[in-house]
C-alpha cells in the first residue's frame, strides 16, 4: 500500500484554490444569485401549474380543495392564475 499524504501537505493544497472571502469584489457577490432558479418558489408554482394542467378537472378541483385548505386562498387563486398562463403558453392561438 502507499503512504498517506501528510495532512498540512493536504491541507496547503486545499488552502492555495480558491480565495478568501474578503478578496473577492463586492460587486461580483451581489451579482451572483442567492440560489439557483430551481429552488425559486416562482418554479415551484410554474411546475405544479405544469403538472396540474394535465390532470383532469376532478384532479384539478380536489388539489384546489387542499391548497385552499393548507396554504389559503390567495394561494389557491394564485395557482389557478399560473395553470390558466401555463396553459395558455403550452397552446398559443
């Protein structure tokens, strides 16, 4: 078997990569997002519209019926806004 790297030899080659926090502009860190767009809540709603718009209504009228009972109503007419828009993206006139 080989030997092991010593670890503070580990540990330098780990340090020499990226730079420290304070060396980086502050301009360059606001300009990055705070998460990537999938982790967004506007995604979370695009891709339950998505999914939604495929069920039948019956499906549709009982998922209405659960978020209106566990997230309200706003949300509820918030979705049902975002399923009319998905659907009119996915058949345009």
């Amino acid at each position: 078997m080989g030997s092991r790297p010593d670890p503070g030899h580990v540990q330098a080659t780990l340090d020499i990569g990226a730079p420290a926090a304070a060396d980086i502009p502050a301009a360059a860190a606001v300009d990055q997002p705070p998460v990537p767009h999938t982790w967004r809540e506007a995604w979370r709603l695009e891709c339950e519209a998505r999914y939604l718009m495929r069920k039948p209504m019956e499906a549709r009228k009982a998922h209405y019926a659960g978020v209106l009972e566990k997230r309200g109503e706003a949300a509820r007419n918030e979705l049902i806004a975002e399923v009319n828009r998905q659907w009119a993206l996915a058949n345009p006139l």
